[in-house]
C-alpha cells in the first residue's frame, strides 16, 4: 500500500536527506584519501629520484600491468604528485586544507601559482567559499590574491572611527 500522508513524506525526506548527506560524506572521503595517496605517491618519487626520468616511466608502465582499468597514473600525473609533495612537505597541512580540494583544483593550483602563500590563500579561500574549478581559475586570473591580501587597502576608516574600532575595520 503506498503512504500518501503528511507524516509518510517527513520520514521519506528525512531519509532522503541522509542518504545525500552519506553519499556526499563519501565522496569527501574517498577524495581525501586520493589526495594522501597521491601526497604519498609523490613522496615516493622524490625519495627515489636519484634513479631520473626513467623511475617514472617504469613506475607507470608497471602501475598500469597490475591496476589496468585504474586511471590517473600517467608519466605527467605522478610529477604532478611530486611538485604537489615538493609544496606540501607537511602532511598536517595536506590532511586539513589539500585534501578538502578534488585533484584537479590541486593541479590548477600548482599550474596557476608559484608562490605557497597564494596557493595555500586560494586552496582556503576555495574550502572556505564552495568556489568550484571553474570560479576558482577565474579568482586567480583576476588576482583575488593580490586584491585582497597583498594591495594596500584605500579606507578611511581611522577618519571616521575611533582607534579601537578603526583598528578592527582594517584588519
């Protein structure tokens, strides 16, 4: 018998809720622990990079025997890994801001930017504001860093306020 009452349509979105909710929770999860994997990946390769170039091809050519229907471990992916390790030596840092982002806002990140300050500024901004690939390559072409945080910022808040409060405005 199908339930077509008030009370029935408040359990059923409920459950539809935590079905979101636990699905969304996985894909964070699943996200982070490629994010470590890759983190750790990279380390791998800078600890043994006194083999060279020739590391990394037989790294994916043996990668690609033993996970064949597995994608993302391309010569040009793993020395992604390595310059993402290269920037994020502490692995505090990866679990807590780097690993909230996909991959592919990591590589922009390290495609876009050299300075750390406005890579980890953008990673926190991207957390912080929901900003999709799209909306943050568009922050960081129209230098939202710069804007923000580096420029000096036109006010006229110690005219207008007292000092604590101007202080405050500034900062």
């Amino acid at each position: 018998m199908l339930m077509n009452n008030s009370e029935y349509f408040n359990i059923l979105t409920d459950v539809k809720k935590r079905i979101k909710s636990t699905q969304y929770k996985a894909v964070l999860g699943v996200n982070k622990e490629l994010i470590m994997l890759y983190w750790n990946i990279g380390n791998i390769i800078i600890e043994n990079s006194t083999w060279g170039n020739k590391f990394l091809e037989n790294l994916v050519m043996d990668i690609k025997l033993e996970f064949p229907h597995v994608k993302g471990f391309s010569v040009r992916n793993l020395t992604y890994m390595k310059r993402f390790s290269q920037i994020n030596p502490d692995f505090a840092i990866v679990q807590t801001v780097s690993a909230q982002l996909t991959w592919s806002h990591n590589i922009m990140l390290i495609d876009k930017l050299k300075d750390p300050d406005q890579m980890a500024w953008y990673a926190k901004m991207a957390i912080q504001n929901g900003w999709s690939l799209n909306v943050m390559e568009h922050q960081i072409a129209l230098q939202l860093y710069q804007r923000q945080v580096t420029n000096e910022k036109i006010q006229n808040f110690d005219q207008v306020l007292s000092l604590p409060q101007s202080e405050l405005a500034v900062q």
